[in-house]
C-alpha cells in the first residue's frame, strides 16, 4: 500500500508538470515585465505550417501572441480553446497572434490544427531552434505563450498552459500602453 501511494504521489507530480518534463523551479507561471525590464525578442519566423512563410516581424506596431506547442502535448490541446476565445477577443488590427509548432511531424502538426480548430498561423521549428532562443523560456518549456509588445520587447511569459482569460487580460494591457 506504500509503494502504490509513492507512485500515485509520483504520477500526480509528473502530470502537473508540463508535457511530462520537469521545468526550473520557479519556471512556470505568468512573469509580466516592465516596459524598462523588457528585452529585444529575437528573431522568429520560417515556414509556415499552412505553407508559405510568416514571421514575429509580421506583427511589427502591433502585440504579438506567440504561443508554443506541439500535437504530442497534451496540456496545449488543453489550452487552445482559451486561446481560440482570445484570438475571438482581440483586434486582428492590434493583435496578431502566432504558433511555433516545435519538435513535430507536419502530418501530426495538421491534424492538430484541424481538431483543435486553432485560427491562426504557426511558424514550423521542427527541431525546437527557435523556441530555445526566446529569452526566459526554458527551451524545451511546452506549452508556453510569450506576449510581445508594439515595440517587438518581450512583455509577459506565460510557462505552461495558459488558463482563463489571462492571454486576453494580458495582451489588452500591454495594447493599452501604447
């Protein structure tokens, strides 16, 4: 009996972590920056997973979503409904919003896209490269969304799922900085 309650005890803190790994202490969460504490986001664009190309670039005078995920995670299926509600909520003239699909075979890719009924474009980064220059995210961190102000500065991280309304509640306080 004490060995099945290490393990359900053992279990029950994998599933909390993200896609089963184990993230840096203190790692997950929202952080939100302040405009002086704010750093440059790298460079983010390729190919994107509906074809053609896009990149961060795209949303430059405009807030940017990026929201990191792969079709193996079960926590980002979990959390696209959240983040189809504030793609729903927001200016497309203010807002753009972006995937980063990381570490994922374009079949399995797709598929995700078309059950999940995700909205927006996501920029293919098949070996993960990009989401392990983001600054503050753990390069492997899935899910995770970074919100980008006018500026192209890093403004808000969010590592793990996102939950409720806090991607709308975030993205319409950094627009309202301008």
């Amino acid at each position: 009996m004490k060995r099945l309650g290490s393990v359900l005890v053992l279990m029950a803190v994998v599933s909390l972590t993200s896609c089963g790994r184990t993230p840096p202490v203190g790692a997950v969460g929202i952080t939100r920056i302040a405009p002086a504490d704010r750093e440059s986001m790298p460079v983010i664009s390729g190919p994107l997973l509906e074809g053609g190309t896009g990149s961060i670039a795209d949303g430059a005078g405009r807030v940017v979503v990026l929201n990191n995920w792969a079709s193996w995670c079960e926590p980002c299926r979990e959390e696209i409904p959240l983040l189809v509600d504030a793609y729903a909520a927001a200016d497309p003239d203010d807002v753009l919003f972006l995937g980063l699909n990381v570490s994922d075979e374009s079949a399995a890719a797709s598929e995700f896209v078309d059950v999940t009924g995700m909205p927006y474009a996501s920029i293919v980064d098949s070996g993960g490269a990009m989401l392990a220059t983001i600054p503050g995210v753990p390069a492997k961190a899935l899910p995770s969304t970074v919100i980008i102000d006018r500026e192209g500065r890093i403004a808000a991280r969010i590592i793990g799922p996102v939950r409720g309304g806090e991607v709308t509640e975030i993205t319409a306080e950094v627009a309202r900085e301008s």
